[in-house]
C-alpha cells in the first residue's frame, strides 16, 4: 500500500507540474477528448459488428436486383437476335424463289446492320449443302451438318428458334488459325425452289463474347460471381471456366441448382441467387462465398476507418468547444487587444465574464477611444499641413508677368490700339479668373487649356514674331480632373528659357491625350534643349533657372502634382541639345466629377 500510495502522489505531482505551462483551454481539451476515445472506441466496436449485419443484408438485395437486371438484359438480347432471324426467314428467305433468285446482298445487309452482336449468318439445305453464308462462305474441310446439335435441334421443332451451348465455330474456316466461340442460333425454314418447297436450316451464330461482357462484375463481393448452366446442368458459361475445363477447379454449387431450381437457396458456405433465361431455358446463377461480405477488403476498411476518424473528429470539436466556452472571455479580450495592437481602432470590445476581466475589459476600451481620438486629431494637422503647403507652393508665381502685361496694355493705349488693349485685357481677366478658381486646388482639364491659352495670348501680344503655338488636346480628356496652373509653368519655361537664344521662330505645341489609365498633358518646343542630367536636376530643385521667368519652375510643379495624387505621378522630361524639349505631366485619368465626389477638389 505504501508504494501505491507513493506512486499515486508522484503522477500527481507530475501533473500538476505539467499543467503549470499548459493554456488552461488545452487542459480541459486533452482531459475531454481522452476520455471520449475511450467512449469512442467503444461505439465503433459496437457500430462494427452492426454495419456487418446490415451490409450483409444490402449487398444480398443488391446482388438479387443485380442478377435479375442481368437476366433481363440476356433475355432481351436473344430478343433482338430472334428479331433478326424472324426478319431473315419472313422478309427475305421465304419470299425467294432460290433456283431464280439471289438473297446474298439481303443476307449482307442484315449482318452490317448486327455485326456487333453476330459472328455470321448461314443457310443450309436439308442435305447439307450451303446456300448463302455471310460473311465468310467457306466450309471448314470434312464439315457435316448433321453431326451439328443445333441442326438437329433446328429440325425436332419446326419454325421454331432453338438455341445451342456456346461453342467454338465449326462451320467456317477461320482467318489465319484461330477459333471464335459462338452461340449458334438455329431454325427450319421453308425454302422455295421453283414449284417446289424443300426444308432448310437458318444458322444464326451470335458473338459469345457479348454475352461475356453482360455477365462479368454483376455480383458485388470479393468471392461472389455468375455462371450460366443449360436445362441439364451444363455449364454454358464460368468466370473461370478455363479452369474447370482443365479440372483445377469445381463449380460446387451446380449441384444445389439443379436440387432446387427454384427461387434462391442458402447452403453454408455459399450464398446463391437464381434466374431463368427467357426463350432457353438457361439458368443465371450468382455465386456469394459466406454469409456476409468481406470486411477485409480495402475499402470497407477505409470506410470503416473514416467513421471512426469522423466520430473522434466529433467528439474532439465537441471537447473544443466546452473548453472554449470556459476560457471564451479571456481569449476574447486577447484578440481584441491583439487587433488594437495591430492598427484596428473600431475593434469592439465585449465586457464579460468574471468581474476582473469585465474591469480589465472596459479600461482597455476607454484606452482604444482614446488612441482613436490621437490619431484623427494627427490625421486632421496633417491634412492641413498639405493643403497649406500647396497653396505656398500656388502662390509663388511671378507677379512680374501681371506687371509687364499691364505695360503691354497701356503702351496699346497710347498709340491708339484699343482692339488689342481690349483683346489683352480680356485674355487677362480670363488667366487671372482661373488662376484664382474659388481657391481650389483641382479644376477640370478644359478650364487648365483655357488658362494656358490666355497666357499664351498675352504673350504673342508682347513678343510679336518671336514664337508660334498650337493646341492638340483630345476630347475625352477635357473632363477630367487636374491640378491647376502646372501647365502655364512649363510654357513660360518654354518662352523665357528654351527659346532665349534661338535665331529663328520658337515653335510651341500643347498635347493632351490618354495613355492607358493615365492622363498626359505635355508641352513641346523645338528650343535648344538640354542635358539629361540637367533634367534631373531640375526635377530635383538642384539646378535654378536664371533670367526672366515666374520663379515657379519645374520643382514646384512637381511638388504640387506629388501632394495632390501621390510619388506615382510627375513629370517627365525628354530632351537632347540642340533638339528641343518635350515635358510630360502624367495623371490618373479621374472624371473631374468623381473627384468633386471623393473631397478631392477643395
């Protein structure tokens, strides 16, 4: 007793000591699920032994409408075959006069038409000699037709149809030295020979090995089979009749037919089901070996195995569940930490459970409200943060250009030039209205083209004969969304820089076109160009430009396109020396529309 009782206090020492690093949900788990393999175990025993009673049953009504099918389909396949003969003997033999008349393409014919259940087809006289044959007429050497069974079966009844045991095919030569197993079909017909009606024989040989493939796998069960066995007890047909030709093997159950030739019959160790053949009188018989079906073969094992698999699977997720019940609160409360933790700040936190975690839950709560808070109040400065560093950027055109384009008008003025003083006025006001748009920073991309034809207006009004320009914007840009004044920037860079040198007329093209999912505004100038690595640095704001111009430059541009739509979009520049010079302003290509919906317009 005193080791005993040691040992029990060491096992529970142990477990004690185990438990301390185990989730308390996992505890309950194993404990659970043990003791429901036991249970388990168990009820599969019990289920065993049932399933083998019941398949026993299943299998021996599904063998008995099997079999009955199978005869049904040999029956109405001898059907057919008395069909084709009825045809022969009613349609072409007994309307013929034989002595004037041929009847081989007729003959020809019906075999094309059942080739797949029919050897060949053949005619005899009474005495033995052959009339038609298809489709092989040649007789094998020293034939006799009346040593043939099913000739003189044809004969015993008259114009009825007899059918004979499978065979090898007698009659014919065969092509090369093969032999062909055949069922002949057989009947005495009346054969018209001038003003003289003598009797005949109408041989039918049907394929054996349709019948062959009617019979194979028709019983369900390792040991289980169907044979064929005439009126006497022949065997006509066997599974494995090679070996009981050779005498290997012995069809036991053929005497237990022929004792009881009616219904089925249960002789331990065999199980055997019974059907007639219509229009033979053969027997179809199926062969089950022991009482029940084999639960050994793979898949009743496989199945049994998943049912006992399924019911553990069950019990297991019903374990999963009871512990999870148990420890829910706690394990709750974690993932919603963890989802906070994570970024989620509309986690919703359930208080429940005992009082502590309800306390600890509800503190963890008001912690997350006012994360949220910090962070929409860091998500409101910086929003306007940007929207006052692109209206700084806005901002810092040139006020030069107003003033120089005032001296323009006034000199107009003073030597009497009023059309054009009105003409520049009114381009002015339009380029300042769309300069100013309400303070928006977004404007459709027609109201951009139109400021920047305005500007170029003015322009040609300062600088006669010094440059020419063209528009080539395509209509299905014209409503969509840009950043406002990027494209004035570029055209006075264009005038003031590009063209400072050049000898003959400056020549400026404004483009506005889709490229895939993208927008494309450019500006085109056959200027002096410059290097790539200038144009990289002008990107950068490393390079500042020198003489007349808005100050703005590429940089600034570029910066305000980047607050607006993000680094994905910009410009572009290509150019070489001495080649000109084309920026590229890529967008996403927005419906102005859309963005007035997404507040992208402001």
């Amino acid at each position: 007793m005193g080791i005993f009782q040691k040992g029990k206090e060491y096992l529970q020492q142990r477990f004690l000591d185990g438990s301390k690093h185990i989730e308390l949900r996992k505890l309950l788990w194993v404990s659970f699920t043990l003791t429901s393999v036991v249970a388990t175990l168990l009820m599969g025993i019990s289920f065993y032994y049932r399933f083998a009673a019941q398949s026993a049953q299943t299998t021996w009504e599904g063998n008995d409408t099997r079999i009955e099918d199978a005869a049904e389909q040999v029956t109405a396949h001898f059907r057919n075959m008395i069909k084709v003969s009825d045809t022969l003997y009613y349609r072409v033999i007994k309307g013929t006069d034989l002595q004037q008349d041929t009847i081989s393409d007729d003959f020809r014919l019906i075999y094309e038409m059942n080739k797949d259940n029919v050897e060949s087809i053949a005619l005899f006289s009474i005495d033995g000699n052959l009339i038609c044959a298809t489709p092989n007429s040649h007789l094998r050497p020293n034939f006799s037709l009346q040593k043939e069974a099913w000739y003189g079966s044809a004969l015993d009844t008259e114009e009825n149809i007899r059918f004979g045991a499978p065979q090898v095919s007698r009659v014919f030569r065969a092509e090369g030295d093969g032999y062909t197993r055949v069922i002949p079909m057989s009947r005495m017909v009346q054969l018209t020979m001038g003003d003289q009606t003598k009797r005949g024989v109408l041989l039918i040989n049907l394929r054996y090995d349709v019948l062959q493939d009617m019979l194979e796998n028709v019983m369900v069960g390792e040991e289980s089979y169907v044979y064929l066995a005439g009126e006497n007890g022949n065997l006509l047909y066997h599974p494995m009749q090679d070996q009981i030709a050779a005498g290997t093997m012995k069809e036991e159950t053929l005497p237990l037919l022929m004792s009881s030739l009616e219904g089925d019959v249960q002789a331990k160790p065999y199980t055997f089901l019974h059907k007639t053949i219509g229009y033979t009188g053969w027997h179809m018989v199926g062969v089950s070996k022991g009482d029940t079906p084999s639960l050994h073969n793979w898949k009743t094992r496989s199945f049994i195995l998943f049912l006992l698999a399924f019911f553990l699977n069950a019990m297991m997720l019903i374990n999963f569940y009871v512990s999870r019940k148990v420890t829910e609160p706690m394990h709750r409360l974690e993932g919603a930490v963890k989802r906070i933790q994570a970024g989620d700040l509309n986690t919703k936190i359930q208080a429940s459970g005992v009082y502590e975690i309800q306390n600890l839950s509800n503190a963890i709560e008001e912690m997350e409200r006012n994360l949220k808070q910090l962070m929409e109040d860091i998500v409101q400065e910086h929003e306007a943060k940007r929207k006052s560093d692109l209206m700084v950027l806005q901002n810092q055109i040139n006020p030069h250009f107003l003033y120089n384009t005032l001296d323009v008008i006034v000199w107009m003025i003073e030597n009497e030039k009023s059309g054009d003083a009105v003409k520049a006025v009114t381009a002015l006001a339009r380029f300042f209205r769309i300069s100013l748009s309400r303070g928006k920073t977004v404007i459709p991309v027609s109201d951009e083209v139109e400021h920047v034809r305005n500007y170029l207006m003015i322009q040609e009004m300062r600088f006669k004969n010094k440059f020419t320009y063209a528009f080539d914007v395509k209509e299905e840009t014209k409503q969509l969304g840009t950043v406002k004044l990027i494209l004035q920037p570029l055209v006075e860079n264009a005038i003031y820089h590009a063209m400072e040198f050049m000898d003959d007329d400056g020549e400026l093209t404004v483009k506005g076109y889709l490229e895939g999912e993208e927008l494309v505004l450019s500006v085109t100038d056959n200027g002096c160009g410059m290097t790539k690595e200038r144009a990289e640095a002008l990107l950068r704001g490393d390079f500042v430009q020198t003489g007349k111009g808005s100050g703005v430059g590429l940089r600034n541009v570029q910066e305000r396109i980047q607050l607006v739509f993000g680094e994905k979009y910009g410009l572009r520049i290509l150019s070489e020396p001495d080649e000109g010079t084309c920026i590229e302003i890529h967008l996403p290509a927005i419906p102005y529309e859309e963005m007035k919906e997404r507040g992208m317009v402001s």
